[in-house]
C-alpha cells in the first residue's frame, strides 16, 4: 500500500502535471469530500474530489504556518 502524504488547509503542494500557466505549486483552500486548490501562479482556483487530488498529488512544498 501506498504512503499517503500529510497535507492540511493553506499547504502550498506540488501537483504531478503542471497547470497551463506553466506552474505546478497549488495552495489548498479547502478541505472536505471535495478539496479546492489555488494556483500560485495565475490564482485559478479548480475543485477535485479527495481521491483526485491525492492520487495527482506529488509533495508538500511548504506547510502553512501554525497559529
């Protein structure tokens, strides 16, 4: 089975497949049964069901800072 990465609200992430401004860094705006990215480049935001995102996911990049 495969390790699932640990990613949380306000993560930037780096996806598999780059966006079409040429960027693949997303900052995660949502969190729920569907999860809602933001692309750091051209602030296009998209919604993908949990498993689509996960299963496009490639790393966290930066998490985002506790209070």
């Amino acid at each position: 089975m495969a390790q699932s990465i640990e990613y949380g609200l306000g993560d930037l992430v780096e996806m598999k497949k780059p966006h079409a401004c040429g960027t693949n860094a997303w900052v995660v705006n949502r969190l729920g049964a569907d999860i809602k990215i933001t692309c750091s480049n051209c602030n296009r935001t998209i919604m993908l069901t949990r498993f689509n995102f996960e299963k496009r996911l490639k790393k966290v990049l930066k998490k985002a800072e506790e209070d």
